[in-house]
C-alpha cells in the first residue's frame, strides 16, 4: 500500500497523492498542499502544524488585552501533547514567507486578506485590530492555511481545540472569499 498524503485523504478518501515528506511535529505523511519545509528548522512541517507555530507566535507578540489566557490555553494544549518548543516561533508575516516558500501559492492571498479593512464580523475585526499589525498577519497566514484542510484544529486530551475560537471565524470568512473567487 502506497502511502498519501494525510490531509488529502481526509478530504477525499479515495484521492491518491504523493506525500513529499512526514511533518517535523505530527509525524503526518503530507503533500506540497498541505506541508512546505522549513528553512530555518531545515525540516519538513504539515499546514497545521505551520497555523499553529504561525498562532503561536501571533499569540506572544499580540498586544490585546486578552492574550494572556489565549497564550496560556494555547501553550498548555501543546505541553499536553509533549510538543511544545519543537517548532521556531516566527516574528512576522516576511520571516513566515522566506522560511516557508512551500506555501507561496498562499502568499497573495494572505497579502489580500491583511490588506482587507473589515471581516464584516465585530469579533474578528476586534481581535485583529486589538492584536497589532505584525500578530494579525500572523493570524491572517495561520488562518489561510487552516482554509484548505478539512478539518485543521489541535485539540487538548479534553477535546478542546487550542486555537482561539476567533479563528475559526475568521478561516470561515477565508473559506468563503476563495470559493467567492472560483
């Protein structure tokens, strides 16, 4: 049996695909869709495990009010699964793109969602305004990876997901501009 892609199937069970490598972190078996390497780390990382090094770092460079218990929630869940530290936090939207070119097809997309005014969701727009310029990049990226998996969350033991519940709203809004765009 050929191995696939993991994210590919998912969505697809019967589709083939040719994995190019396993994630650094999780160990899936995953396409150049779904997995670029990691300059800098100088290995190979899948889509959620990139959205979550990529809300990692939005996360402890964000200015909002509320970001403490997000970083908290957030870093507990990896230290449950005994992943914390494997992945290099990313200090903007330039260092993620020159790290990650695996994902430029992603590129213009994230320009054009981080050039966008408003989500036309007061809780979204909240929290990316509150968060500053460099983590709501860094948000809009995580978010626009999350956009093409078919379900791309991390959950803790309880079943919990660590990513704020903001961006599941926002990769929703994502989800829609790209099938708006076909």
């Amino acid at each position: 049996m050929a191995a696939n892609c993991y994210w590919c199937t998912q969505a697809e069970p019967e589709r083939e695909s040719t994995p190019l490598g396993c994630c650094k972190r999780c160990q899936v078996f995953a396409c150049n869709e779904h997995a670029s390497y990691d300059n800098v780390i100088l290995e190979y990382v899948c889509s959620t495990c990139t959205a979550a090094a990529l809300t990692g770092s939005a996360l402890t460079i964000s200015i909002s009010h509320s970001r403490d218990e997000k970083l908290s929630r957030f870093n507990n869940t990896f230290a449950d699964f005994g992943r914390g530290g494997l992945l290099s936090k990313f200090k903007g939207l330039m260092e993620f793109q020159s790290r990650m070119p695996g994902y430029s097809a992603y590129f213009q997309l994230i320009d054009e969602s981080n050039e966008r005014p408003s989500w036309d969701d007061a809780e979204i727009d909240r929290e990316l305004h509150d968060a500053g310029e460099t983590a709501k990049g860094l948000y809009l990226a995580a978010a626009v990876l999350m956009a093409k998996l078919p379900f791309p969350t991390i959950t803790d033991p309880n079943g919990e997901s660590a990513f704020p519940e903001f961006l599941f709203g926002l990769r929703g809004k994502i989800v829609d501009q790209i099938q708006g765009e076909k």
